[in-house]
C-alpha cells in the first residue's frame, strides 16, 4: 500500500513536463495580465493538490 507522500510524489512525477516547461508570457497580454494568469494557473494547481490530499485522507480514515 502506498503511503501519501508515494502518492503525491507519483502525481507530480505525471505532472512533470508540464512544470519542465516555463510559463511563456504572450506577446499581446500585458505584465498584470501574465502575472494573474501564472496565479490563476498556481491556485488551480493548489485546489486540485488538496482534492486529492482531501480524498486520501477520506480514504485513510476509511481504512482504519
């Protein structure tokens, strides 16, 4: 059985070219649009990231 940590490591493995690729800033969107873009795209990763920790912990509790 994998632990949480095995867990979140095997997603951000998945996950890895996409972060091996740098956020490029568009030619016609200005430095305040990239900027909220970049946190937008930061927030939806953080959410999805706690779904998932939120799931395994239903799933722990479950368990034991």
């Amino acid at each position: 059985m994998e632990t949480e940590k095995e867990n979140i490591d095997s997603l951000d493995r998945q996950k890895s070219p996409r972060f091996l690729q740098p956020i490029q800033k568009r030619e016609e969107e200005s430095s305040s649009e990239f900027a909220s873009r970049v946190l937008r795209d930061m927030a939806r990763q953080a959410k999805k990231r706690r779904e998932v920790r939120e799931q395994q912990g239903d799933s722990d509790g479950q368990d034991s």
